[in-house]
C-alpha cells in the first residue's frame, strides 16, 4: 500500500500526540495523585436534620484524622470555618440544601461538585500553616461570588498550648 510522505508524517505526529494526551493522563493519576471524587452516598437534602449533617462541623477522630462536615447553601458554607493543628488529615463530607455548588480549598487537592440529594467525600492532609480559602466554584445565584469558607491550620505552638490544661485535669483528678 502506498502512503504518501506527507501523509506518513502527519499519521506519526497523531498517533505521538495521542499518546503525550495519554501518558499526561497516567502521570496526573500516578505521580500526582488527582483523582475525580465521586459521588459516595445519597442524602434527603429536605431532611438534613435527621442526617449525619444534623450538627455540620469539625470532629477530631483521634491521631490526627478529622472529619468535617459541610453544607453549602446559596451563599455560604455552614460552619464557614474550621481550625485544625498542622499536620491533620482531613475528611471532607459535603452536601447541599438548595442548588449545585462547589467546593475547592485554596493550594490543596480538594475541589469537587456539591449536587443536593448526593454526598462528595474528599480527604487531604493540611502540612502548612497558614488560612485556606474555601470557594464554591459553580455558579448558583447572583451571590456565588461571595461564597466562601476558610480553613485555618495552626502551627505547632497551638497544640503545645492544649498540653498543660490536659496535665490540668489529670493533677485534679489524680488527687
Ligand atoms: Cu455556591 Cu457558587
């Protein structure tokens, strides 16, 4: 079969540009570990009083692994804010009461749709100090611009502090 010259070098530039889009796609997976979050579970967001998201907010789980529940209502994240020590890792449950909107936390791997009647779920480790912004990045009404929340993540001194009122109570109740 003839090819044509021209013809030979734009079937190889093709497939070589098909195969750069593919290996761009295993090293985002592979080496930088993006994945697209899903979602885990279904929630009646009528009837978010009788749900995990009855009292929405930080839980220490111990060893440094936290929970944070999340509702996004148009125009503001409840609770709008969460403080955790440096070094935490975590877990992100969010839900909507009203329309789709988004949720992405500022120079972390955390950005996923939040779609009423559905959970997103997403875990990350927090490693720098320093306040986070939390945008919805979907539009959903004339306010979207100005829905946001904020995670602050506080240096180690934060956690030394905790320390003597732990030593506190435990002076008192060993006597
Ligand atoms: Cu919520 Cu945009």
């Amino acid at each position: 079969m003839h090819v044509d010259p021209l013809e030979r070098i734009w079937m190889i530039i093709s497939v070589a540009v098909l195969g750069v889009f593919f290996a761009a796609l295993v090293a985002g997976a592979v080496v930088f570990d993006v994945r697209l979050p899903g979602p885990v579970a279904r929630v009646d967001p009528l009837d978010l009083g009788n749900t995990e998201f009855a009292e929405p907010g930080l839980r220490n789980m111990g060893n440094g692994e936290y929970t944070a529940h999340f509702i996004a209502q148009m125009w503001a994240f409840t609770p709008t804010e969460i403080e955790v020590p440096v070094g935490s890792h975590v877990t992100f449950i969010v839900t909507s009461r009203d329309v789709t909107h988004g949720f992405l936390i500022e120079r972390h791997n955390i950005n996923f749709m939040v779609i009423p009647g559905q959970i997103s779920r997403q875990s990350v480790t927090f490693n720098e100090e320093g306040v986070f912004y939390i945008y919805c990045n979907e539009f959903c009404g004339t306010q979207h611009h100005v829905m946001q929340g904020r995670v602050i993540v506080t240096g180690e001194s934060a956690i030394v502090e905790e320390e003597p009122v732990l030593d506190e109570v435990a002076l008192v109740t060993g006597e």
